[in-house]
C-alpha cells in the first residue's frame, strides 16, 4: 500500500500536467488556455506537497504557498489584459485575435 | 676622410661644370674652372705619395672600392691636364658653333667617367666606365649630327666597340664563375686562358687594334679637339691602362698574343698612313700605330715602358691634333671645299706660325728624335722588346724586328705630314687671306709641345726611362741593349731622309701632289683601303645578317606554328574541361543547393503564425531532448 | 478507509479534468476546474498537507475560479447562448500530452525513491508560520509586495478598460 501510495501521487500530477498541455494546445479561447495553466500550475503543487511529506521542515509545502500566491498575480492580471483586450477589439477568440494582431 | 671628398670632388666636378655650364651661357668659363680645379686637387693627390683605398660592399661577396696609387694618381693628373688644355682651346674653337653647351656638358661627362674608371679598381665597376666612356666618344662624335655622314660614323665606332665590350664582359663573367678575385692589385694569380683573351680582346677594342681599327678611323667626323683628347691621350688609353693593370694576371701565351697583335697593328697602321691625305686620318693611323707599340710593350712585359709612351704619347698626340684642328680652321676659311685635305696644304708655316712650330716639336717626338719624350718611351718599348726577344727565343725576333722597321714608317709619315702642310710652296692661294691666331688656340700647343721635350721625364736625352715611371712603383731597370737606341735613331733618320727626298719643298712630286688622288701601285690601294679592313666588316656583317634572317625564318616556320597548336590545343582542352565541370561539378552542386533549398521551405513554415503552434513544436523538442538525456 | 478516500478524491479529479480536455464550453470547464481544484485540495489533506489544503480552497477554488468566471462573463455577450470554443490541433495534443505522462510514468517507474519515512510534524501550522517569519521572511514579504502590485495593477488595467 505504501509503495503504491507513493507513486500514486506522482501519476496523479502527470495526468494533470499533460492534461493542462493538452488544454494548452488544443482550446482556442484565451480563458480556456488559462484553465490550462491553472492545471499545470496545480500538477506542480501536488508534486511539492508530495515531497515534503519527507522533509521536517517542511519547505516543500511552504514553497507551494509561495506558488498558489503567484499564479493568483499572474491569473488576476492575465485577465485584466484579457479585458482589456476585449473592450478594444470586442474578440476573445485566439485566432480572430492573431489575425487582428497580424493587419 | 678627407681625401674621400678631395676624390669625389675630382671625380664629380667635371661633370658637374659640364652639366651646370649646360644650363648657362657661359659653359666654356664654367669647364674650364671646374677642371682646372679638379687638375689642382689631382695634383694634390699626385703628390700625396699614399695609396688611398675606399670601400663599399656593394652585394654580397662584392666589395668595390676606390684605390687610388701612385699610377692611378698620375693618370688622373694627365687626364685633367690634357682636358683642361682641350677645354681652353675649344672655347675659342667652338665658339661659333650653336651647339656649343652640349659639347661642354658632353665633354664634362666623358671626364668624369674617364676619371672614374682611373680610379676604380674592381673590374666590375670598371666595366661600367668604360661603357660610359664609350658612349660619351658616341655622343661627341656624332656632335654634328647634322652633316650627312656623321651619325653613321658615330654609330659605326659606337657598334665595333660595343662587340669589343662584349668580349670583355664575358670574360669578367668567366673569371667570375670561376671564382677569380675581380679586384686590380690583389695577389696575383694567373687566370685560365679563355677568359684572359677575352678580356684582352675587349681592351683592343677600345684601343682600336686589330681587328677592331676601324672604328678611329670613322670618329674622325667629330669635331677635332674631341679627336685630340678622347681618341688620342685617353679613351683609347683606356685598353692601354687595363691591360697594365691586368697583365700581372695574364698567363703567359696570352701575353704573347696580345705583343703579335700590338706589333702587327702598329706596323698595318703604320703603312696606312703613308698613302693618306685627310689630316686627320693619318693622325688615326698614327694613333693605332702607337697604340699597337704600348700594346706590344704589355705582351712583351715591360708595362712600364707601355705607360711612359701612354703618358708622352697623349701630351704630342693631343698637339698634333689640336694643331691640325688649327691648320683645319685655317683652311676651312680659305679652302671652302676640303679643308682636311693635305693635297691642298702647303707653306702654312708663315701664315701660323705658333701652331708650326708646336707641330714640329710634337712630330719630332712622334717619330721618335732623340731629345725628345717620345724617343725616351718608344725606346723603352723597343728595349722591351728586345729583351723578350732575347728572352724567349727565335719567333719573337720577329716582333722586335718590326717594332723597328715600324719607326722607319714612323717617321716617313710623320715627315710627310709636316713637310706637306707647313713647308713649300703654298697649293691654294692664300696671299689675300689674313689670319691671326688666337691666344686660346695657341697656348695650350705651345704647353702641349714644351711637353714633348725630354726634359720633363728624364734628365738624359738618350735613356730609356724616367723618374715618372719610378714614382710609378715599377723598379729602374739598367739594362743592357745598347744596340736599340742606336738602331732606332738609325731608323728615324733614315726614314727622314726617305721622306725629305720626296716630300721636300720643291721636290717634283711635291708640286704635283695635288694631282695626286689615288696611289699607283697595288699596295698603295690595298693600304689607302686599310687593307681592306673595311670591306671585312661588311661582309661579315653581311653574313651574320643573313644567319639571323634565317633564325627568323625558322622562328616563323617551324617554331611559331608549334606555339599556335599548344596553344589551340590548351584552348580546346579547357573548354572541355569547362563542359566537363558544367555536367560534373556543377550539377552536385545545384543538387544539393536545391535539396537545402526544399528543406529550407518546408522548415520555414515551421516558425509557426500562431501561438500554440509554437508550443507544440517547443514541447516536442523538450520531449524530444528529454527523451535523449533519458533514453541514452 | 484511505482507499475509499483516495478512490473517491480521484474520481473526482479525473471527472473534473476530463471534462475540461473534452468540453468545449468555457463556463462547464470553469465549474470543471473549480472541481479538480477541491479535488486537488482533498489531496493535500490526504499527503498531510493541511495548510496547503486550506490555502487551495481559499484561493484557488473560492477566488480564482470565480476570477475565471467572470472573466468568461465580461468578454462573451450572453443573450441566452451557450459559450463555445472552438478546438484545433486535437491529434497533436493528445500525442504530445499522452508523450509527456508516458514520459513521465517511465520516469517515476524507473525511479527507486526508497523507502520514505514520512516525518511531517504534528504541528505543521506552527511551523510553517515560524517559518514564514525566520527563514523565509524576504520571501514572504516580497510575496506581499508582489500581491500589492499584482493588485494596483490589476486594478488599473481594469481601469483602463472600464473608462474609454
């Protein structure tokens, strides 16, 4: 149970790793791809977490904190940019965007 | 240090003035100051008794040098005395001449390199002298281009040098190659044959002996005094000197070929002048004969003996010419149509009286008077001569024998000449002609004939030698042989009295000289011909023309037409090599220019227009780098 | 009971994912993640990490996804329509994400982490807080300054938007 335990976790993050490349990749709308950073980001938390269950100090955890923190900037002001963006060329969709960013 | 600028100052001052004097009005003034300076500080160094030695490497293994002794100093001295008396008399004779600046600046150059080459001592440098020396005669004997004859004349003695010269160039060559020290006055060590007769021959060249005559004979066309210093006292004393410096080196067959050629041309020059009526031709003549006796004088080893009669021989030599320049003048203002002619001379001895009797003194010594400098420096030769006769055995008498029948001739012209121009009764009319001679003209033949006494070189009128040749550095010799002087005053008088009683004033054949125009007898054309010397060179010329015709026939027939099929041939065969490259060179190269190019077109659309294109295609190289590090 | 737990927390995370990989609707992919994210969180209080657990729910799932929300709300014209995307390089993504885990399933199999003593201490909370303030005060603070700035700028930007 241990040993399948501590692998478990790891499957876990790898499966929300690549699915968040997979969204990444695949969706078109600007909040779609952020969705998919929002799950990478968490695949890299889980991953912290794990590994300061071994760790007294506990810096893993800390450092998980610190991310979470981080990604709440970045998520915040992505879409203040994304509204903005919005009000000036009234598309959110990817491709309409590059064409507009392409004339 | 000093004595290095005295010696440039020498050497460049002649040239100098010359060439100064070219730019000015007054180059006559200008020549004349110049070398009289240049005289001055020759005496100086003259007198300074030291050998002076300068030196420069020059290449490698090449080392010339200025080297002044004793001989070289005196020559120079000569060499400026004879010009500055030259230059003053042709400031009066030239005067009227247009071209007048180029003369002096002509004549200023030849100096310098007459002096160049007394003072050099390294055959090398001396070669180039002595080109230059012969191409200052070249210009100065064409002086008067203008006149018809003249050019070729020049041209004519400037090519029969030049064959001369050649000659002695390959023989500096040679001994080169074979490693012989080029320097005058080093150790001596005989040289190998070939090359010493080469050298030889050079030196008959420029002092116009056999085969190489002719050449005198044609500079004649120059101007007279030019006559008088190059083709009497110097250039031509040129061989003379390189032979004395050689002939230490000399092996001794060499030695004797050279002595049977002095002796032969001195006696063909000698008969030549007998049947001529131009001046100045037989003055030529009687230069090649002297030449021939100083020539002789070297093959028989008494180089000494050579350059006393090198040195007495220009001071009468350089007389006689300037006073036929003077009788020339003279007749060129009262005789319109030949005024060298001797047919048309006669009692001029009332008319110029100066230049008759300077003519005398230097005659007598040309033919060889005792009391006289030329008796004391011919006798020496012919003393030589005995002595090498008696030296080496039966063929060599023959030499001596001739030498001294020579005298006779000598002396039969030499009374020719003067009984012809100055005595009798005068052959064209000269009783309404006045004519005063000028200071310039006669001073320097008054000096040049005061030098022809024997005073100057031996306090003894009949010896054979003189304190200037023992200052010279070669050993008195007392030498028994009393025989020659007395044979050699024999034969002068006789040939005297041979030419008194047929040349006398009053004399038949005197009275009908002028009708006199070709000789009768048969040797008389062959000698008015030069032995026909003349016709030799046209037909050898002739002859080495045609060999190079046909060289430039063969060239064009056979040799070109092998140049035009290699080349056609290296055309052709790079134009294939061209077709070749095209097909085989280029077309990989184009292939593979285009495989980059299609793999450039299809990787340029992989920089993607959109984002997440991008980042698949940088996700699949992190994967793919990944799966590297992970898998290898 | 951990089984139970684990099984049920994994099933919700993986509802949670694959609705957002196979939707194409923005907002049912926004509830989606709001889920994988309390999934996510069920997780951590599993590993011991409870701070981190709370922290999760607290911000990601109770402000970030009610960011993305109206995010999704501003930038579409809702009359009454569904929000869709459109999806594109569908073949290339699922192979490259299935390349990712695949690479990452081999690495962890071939990874022998040992056997782990789990050492997390009883009081974690002290700790972590004790922490914040002795050896990761710099971070801790700039993390504040960071969120000041995040939030000015935010602000303006949104500012910026609202006035024309």
């Amino acid at each position: 149970m241990n040993e399948w335990m501590s692998t478990y976790y790891l499957y876990l993050a790898a499966l929300l790793f690549s699915s968040g490349v997979f969204v990444v990749i695949t969706k078109k709308n600007l909040i779609f791809i952020l969705i998919g950073v929002e799950l990478m980001l968490n695949a890299g938390n889980v991953l912290l977490a794990f590994f300061s269950r071994f760790d007294s100090s506990l810096n893993g955890q800390i450092f998980a904190i610190f991310s979470v923190v981080l990604t709440v900037c970045e998520v915040s002001i992505a879409l203040a940019i994304l509204l903005n963006i919005y009000k000036k060329q009234r598309v959110s969709n990817l491709e309409e965007l590059q064409e507009v960013g392409n004339e | 240090m000093s004595e290095l600028i005295l010696i440039l100052i020498i050497l460049f001052l002649p040239l100098l003035s010359g060439l100064v004097g070219f730019i000015s009005k007054y180059s006559s003034i200008i020549s004349i100051v110049g070398v009289s300076f240049s005289f001055l500080f020759s005496l100086v160094l003259a007198f300074d008794r030291k050998v002076i030695r300068f030196e420069w490497l020059w290449v490698e293994g090449v080392v010339f040098s200025i080297h002044i002794d004793r001989i070289s100093s005196v020559l120079i001295v000569l060499v400026n005395l004879i010009s500055l008396l030259v230059l003053i008399y042709s400031s009066r004779y030239m005067e009227e001449d247009n071209g007048d600046k180029r003369y002096f600046a002509f004549l200023g150059f030849f100096i310098f390199s007459m002096l160049g080459l007394l003072m050099t001592n390294h055959l090398l440098l001396l070669f180039v002298f002595w080109e230059l020396v012969g191409l200052a005669s070249y210009l100065l004997i064409g002086f008067w281009y203008q006149k018809e004859s003249v050019p070729a004349s020049a041209r004519t003695s400037f090519m029969i040098n030049r064959i001369a010269d050649t000659s002695l160039l390959a023989g500096i060559i040679l001994l080169f190659r074979d490693g012989f020290d080029l320097t005058i006055g080093s150790e001596p060590i005989l040289w190998t044959i070939l090359p010493s007769i080469l050298i030889a021959v050079g030196a008959f060249g420029k002092s116009a002996q056999l085969p190489f005559s002719g050449w005198l004979l044609k500079a004649m066309a120059g101007p007279t005094p030019v006559s008088a210093l190059i083709h009497a006292a110097t250039m031509v004393a040129a061989g003379v000197y390189l032979l004395v410096r050689v002939s230490p080196f000399l092996p001794q067959e060499v030695l004797n070929f050279i002595a049977i050629i002095g002796c032969l041309t001195s006696c063909y020059a000698a008969i030549c002048a007998i049947v001529r009526h131009d001046i100045k031709k037989v003055l030529a003549f009687s230069t090649i004969s002297q030449l021939g006796y100083m020539v002789l004088g070297i093959g028989v080893g008494a180089a000494d003996a050579s350059l006393f009669h090198l040195i007495t021989h220009a001071f009468f030599k350089a007389g006689l010419f300037l006073g036929a320049a003077s009788v020339i003048n003279f007749m060129c203002n009262a005789h319109k149509n030949d005024s060298r002619d001797m047919r048309y001379m006669g009692g001029l001895t009332s008319k110029l009286p100066w230049t008759c009797r300077s003519f005398i003194l230097c005659s007598l010594a040309l033919a060889g008077l005792p009391l006289f400098s030329g008796f004391l420096s011919k006798d020496s030769i012919l003393l030589g001569a005995w002595l090498f006769a008696t030296k080496t055995g039966s063929w060599a008498y023959i030499i001596s024998d001739l030498a001294i029948f020579t005298t006779l001739l000598t002396a039969f012209y030499v009374a020719r000449m003067v009984l012809l121009v100055f005595f009798g009764t005068p052959r064209t009319n000269l009783t309404n002609y006045k004519y005063r001679e000028s200071k310039r003209l006669y001073f320097p033949l008054v000096i040049l004939g005061v030098f022809s006494l024997f005073i100057f070189f031996n306090l003894n009128p009949l010896g054979h030698s003189s304190y200037l040749i023992e200052y010279m550095g070669f050993p008195i010799q007392h030498l028994e042989g009393s025989i020659i002087p007395f044979l050699s005053i024999l034969m002068v008088i006789s040939g005297f009295v041979l030419a008194f009683s047929w040349f006398k004033p009053g004399a038949k054949y005197t009275t009908t000289y002028l009708k006199n125009s070709q000789p009768k007898s048969g040797l008389g054309i062959f000698a008015l011909e030069g032995f026909q010397l003349g016709e030799l060179y046209r037909r050898v010329g002739i002859a080495i023309y045609k060999l190079s015709l046909a060289a430039a026939y063969l060239d064009r027939q056979v040799i070109d037409p092998m140049l035009h099929f290699v080349s056609i041939g290296s055309v052709v065969g790079s134009k294939v090599l061209a077709l070749i490259e095209r097909f085989m060179v280029n077309g990989p190269v184009n292939l593979s220019a285009s495989i980059l190019a299609f793999l450039g077109k299809r990787f340029a659309g992989l920089s993607a227009r959109d984002g997440q294109t991008q980042i698949i295609w940088l996700l699949v190289m992190v994967i793919l780098i990944l799966g590297w590090f992970i898998f290898f | 009971m951990i089984g139970i737990i684990h099984i049920f927390i994994s099933v919700l995370i993986l509802l949670g994912v694959s609705i957002i990989v196979l939707s194409n609707n923005i907002v049912h992919a926004a509830y989606a993640l709001a889920l994988t994210l309390v999934g996510v969180a069920g997780m951590y209080v599993l590993m011991n990490a409870e701070l981190l657990a709370v922290v999760q729910i607290l911000i990601y799932a109770g402000g970030v996804v009610i960011l993305l929300a109206f995010g999704v709300m501003l930038t579409n014209r809702l009359r009454g329509e569904k929000v869709v995307t459109d999806s594109g390089n569908k073949w290339i993504g699922a192979i490259i994400s299935i390349v990712i885990f695949l690479g990452f399933a081999y690495l962890i199999q071939s990874t022998d982490f040992g056997a782990g003593e789990i050492r997390t201490p009883s009081d974690q909370i002290q700790q972590i807080g004790i922490a914040f303030l002795t050896k990761h005060l710099l971070a801790f603070e700039l993390i504040a300054f960071i969120l000041l700035v995040a939030l000015v700028g935010a602000a303006y930007l949104a500012k910026m938007s609202s006035d024309e």
